[in-house]
C-alpha cells in the first residue's frame, strides 16, 4: 500500500473512531434511562480523540480534523500540496459519515430519533458569541497539538494523545452547554448529513440554520492558533531550547 493510500485509510479510521465514541456517547445522553451527563461526554469525546489519533498514527499525521488540516497546511505549505490536503478531508469526512451512519442504524429504536446527530448552540447565545466559542475553543486545541507534537515537545510522544484528547474534554466542559462544542467541521458535518439523508426534519435550516459557523469558526480559530504558535510560542520554546543545549551539549527532553 503507497504512503498516500496509507494515509487516506487512516485518516478515515482515525476519524471514524472518533465520531463513533464521541458522537455514540451524546446519542447515550439522550437515550432514555440512560442518560450520560456533561462529564461523561466530554470524557468520552477525549477519549475518542485519544483513540482515534492511535489508530491513525504514524501511517497519517492524525489530524480527524479539517480545521487541524488546513492549519497544518498554512504554517507548512511544502508538506501540504493541494492534493494531500484534499485527501486529508475527503478521508476525514468518509470516515465520519460512516461512523454517524453505523450509530444511526444500531441505536435505531434505542433512542427515540436522530435529533442528537444535529448540533445546535443555545439559543440564548448570539452568533458572534456562538462563533467566538468555537473558535476561541478550537484555537486552544491547535496551541496544545502544536505544542506536544513538537520536536522539542516536553510532553512524550507516546503521552500526546492524552494531552490532546484532555485538552477537548475540558474545553467541551467549558463551552459544551453553550455551543456543543463542536471544535471540528467533520464532526459537525459528517452526523448533520447523515441525518438529512434519514429525512429527519431538516439539519440545514430553521432552527439549525447556523450550521456554517460550526465550519467557518472552528477553522478560523485553528487557524489563529497556530498563528500564534509560529509568531510566538513556537519561536520562544525553540529559542530556549537552544541555549539549554548550549549550556547542557545535551539535548532538551
């Protein structure tokens, strides 16, 4: 198998891993007697996360995550032609929609409807302030995966999934109640349109009319993340890394 098909087969995987335990777990929260709360969702959507990165890592760089994608691409453009990135979120949506679709048909009758497929934010929040939160949310997520997937990372590599899948269950027990934390194109998009395709009133309109901004804000903050990364964070650890080395003729943990 190229590195390329290698790549498209883990990413879906990866992907699929994460919708099906982080999604499954908010089909669980509705399902009735067996409600899961706040904590036992964002736990499970860590864990997804977490998850799904093992399962896609190394044969892909385990993104799941379109908006993690397109930062990437931004801040590394010669690792990220156009193709590979097309690749990347083709992969990442097939294995979301796949997932949403298997959940779809085996909690049929358990839970009552697919309603939970569809994210929507509250409707006390305006729409500045719901794309303020995911993207504020999605930002932080791309500081913490740039900042222990790092060459110079203090965090093992082997421990990477767990800082990264920590980071998304605090935040989704930050902003959840405000937004559902979404913190990903695909795990919006990929359960919203298998839900269209079951008929199940309309995912695109009405009350769930601001489905874009769980595209748009997600990327615009991981983005911005990453932004800041280069500009500074990324640059000071290096820096201080350096003069350790130095100082030390070893090199930094």
């Amino acid at each position: 198998m190229n590195g390329r098909r290698r790549e498209f087969v883990a990413e879906a995987c990866g992907s699929f891993v994460l919708v099906f335990i982080g999604v499954g777990a908010v089909a669980m929260a509705v399902a009735p007697d067996h409600p899961l709360g706040l904590g036992a969702v964002a736990a499970c959507w860590g864990l997804g996360v977490a998850l799904g990165i093992l399962v896609a890592a190394p044969a892909s760089e385990a993104h799941l995550n379109p908006a993690v994608t397109l930062a990437m691409a931004a801040i590394r453009r010669s690792d990220f032609p156009l193709g590979r990135i097309v690749l990347y979120l083709g992969s990442q949506l097939l294995g979301g929609l796949a997932a949403a679709a298997v959940l779809a048909v085996f909690t049929s009758g358990f839970v009552p409807s697919v309603e939970w497929l569809i994210e929507h934010p509250s409707t006390e929040l305006t729409l500045w302030q719901f794309g303020l939160a995911e993207a504020v949310g999605t930002g932080l997520l791309m500081l913490v995966i740039l900042k222990v997937s790092g060459r110079n990372s203090a965090v093992p590599a082997g421990l990477a999934p767990v800082v990264i899948g920590a980071t998304v269950a605090a935040v989704i027990m930050v902003i959840g109640p405000m937004t559902a934390a979404a913190l990903n194109p695909m795990r919006d998009l990929a359960p919203r349109l298998i839900a269209t395709i079951l008929h199940e009133g309309t995912a695109f309109s009405g009350e769930h009319g601001a489905w874009w901004i769980y595209l748009l804000a997600p990327t615009a903050g991981a983005l911005l993340g990453a932004l800041v990364h280069e500009l500074g964070l990324g640059e000071e650890r290096t820096a201080k890394t350096e003069n350790r080395e130095q100082k030390t003729g070893t090199e930094a943990v």
